[in-house]
C-alpha cells in the first residue's frame, strides 16, 4: 500500500491517546498493537504507586516518591498528570517530544483525566476509550488479573462507571471483546488518520496549495 504523503506536520508521528477502565485490557491490547504497528511507541509513565511482581523500572513506569514526583510537577516537567486510585500518574513532556519528533507514533496510556488535559494542549491527538463488552466481564478481568485485593479491586470497579461516562469526549470507541480484533481496529484507525487531508496527506508528489 503507498500511503499518502504529509508535510503539515513534517514527518512528525501521530498522538495516541487510550484510556479505560482499569482491568478493560489497555496494556494487553498495546502490546499486541505493538507487535502490528512498527513505527509505534508506548509511552513510559511516571508514577507513584509501587511496582506489582514482574513489572520493570523503566519498562512498565519509572516508579518514583511523591516528593521526586511533586518537583517535577513544581518545574512543569508534565505533559499530563492526574491522581488515579490514591497515586500519582504523568506524562514526561520532553519524552513526548522526543518521540514525536523523531517521526515515531506514541500512544499514552492514560487516565480519563489525563487525557482531557492532552486534549486541550494538543488537539490534534487521537484518543480511543477501549470498552468492555460489559461490567461483570471488566470485574472477571481485574479479579482474574489477580494484582489488587478485595478492597482495591472494588474501588476500581467504583472508579469504572465513573470513567465509563467520558467515552463521550473521546474520538473513538473501541470494545475489547477480543484482544486481536480490538488491536486490529486500533492500528487501523491509525491508518485512516494518516489518510486525513486535514491532517495534511497529500496524493504522492503533490507539492501543496489548493490545486
Ligand atoms: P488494564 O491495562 O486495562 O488495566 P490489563 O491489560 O492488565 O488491563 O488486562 C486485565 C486482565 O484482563 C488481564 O488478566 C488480561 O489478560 C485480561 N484481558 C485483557 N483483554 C482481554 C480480552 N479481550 N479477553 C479476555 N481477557 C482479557
Ligand atoms: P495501573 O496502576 O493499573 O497501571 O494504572 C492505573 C490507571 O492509571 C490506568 O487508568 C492508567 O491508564 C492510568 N495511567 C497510567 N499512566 C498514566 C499517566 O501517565 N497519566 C495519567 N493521567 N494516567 C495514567
């Protein structure tokens, strides 16, 4: 397939915002969209809640005290950042910047919070509210997860309905019945937003102005 060309934003990368509920399958669906999409980024977190078993500095988050986390907030070192589930969550602006400008795409995977205040500084970013296909399957999930007990399991199912209502500021909706169709959906939204003419594409060789 050629893909149109672009030159409104150079040859920077597409900004990818997915949020949903905890335990909908957000980082299960971006690994698989990683393994599909090549010229595509996760970014990397920093966050105040403290690693689960297997999860990497690094990796998963740059784990961090709230005192190192308030800094960075006090020198606005943040894209984004919200209180999600009693702990701090952000977005590194300079490691945004970073990826974008080198032409990668970038998803962050972020709260309902977060990615309203990206949505207001960067409104050309693409954002996707990955559903589950109903509460007591998003319950199984977070419960078969096996990371949280009783009684954090149950604050972040109260946290979902909340969070279920601001699918409406949201570009797309994406319903996680199975992991390979949601991911399949996922990169080909990307597709098509690379298609758009307001976005800049331009047929192959085309040198710009309205023709
Ligand atoms: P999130 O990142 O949104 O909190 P996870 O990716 O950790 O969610 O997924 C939560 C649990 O649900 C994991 O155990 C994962 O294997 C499972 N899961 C994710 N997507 C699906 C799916 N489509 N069908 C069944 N189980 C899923
Ligand atoms: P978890 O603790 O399960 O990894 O993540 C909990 C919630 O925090 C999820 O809804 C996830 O999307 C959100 N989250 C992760 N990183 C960020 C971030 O950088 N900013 C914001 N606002 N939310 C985040």
């Amino acid at each position: 397939m050629i893909p149109p060309s672009s030159d409104k934003h150079g040859s920077k990368g597409l900004l990818l915002i997915i949020s949903g509920p905890s335990g909908v399958g957000k980082g299960t669906v971006c690994r698989r969209l990683m393994e599909i999409k090549k010229n595509l980024e996760l970014s990397v977190s920093t966050t105040t809640r403290p690693p689960r078993a297997g999860e990497v500095e690094g990796r998963e988050y740059n784990f961090t005290a709230r005192e190192q986390f308030q800094e960075l907030i006090d020198k606005g070192r943040f894209l984004e950042w919200a209180e999600v589930h009693g702990q701090y969550y952000g977005t590194r602006l300079d490691r945004v910047d970073q990826a974008l400008n080198s032409g990668s795409d970038l998803i962050l995977e972020i709260d309902t919070q977060g990615a309203e205040q990206v949505r207001a500084k960067i409104p050309d970013a693409v954002s996707i509210f990955l559903a589950p296909p109903s509460f007591p399957e998003l319950e199984e999930r977070i419960k078969g997860r096996g990371t949280e007990d009783r009684e954090r399991i149950i604050g972040r199912l109260k946290v979902a309905r909340k969070e279920m209502e601001a699918y409406c500021h949201y570009n797309y909706v994406v319903v996680n019945d199975r992991v390979d169709q949601a991911a399949e959906l996922i990169a080909a939204i990307i597709d098509v937003e690379k298609c758009r003419v307001d976005r800049g594409a331009k047929p192959p060789g085309w040198g710009g102005g309205n023709r």
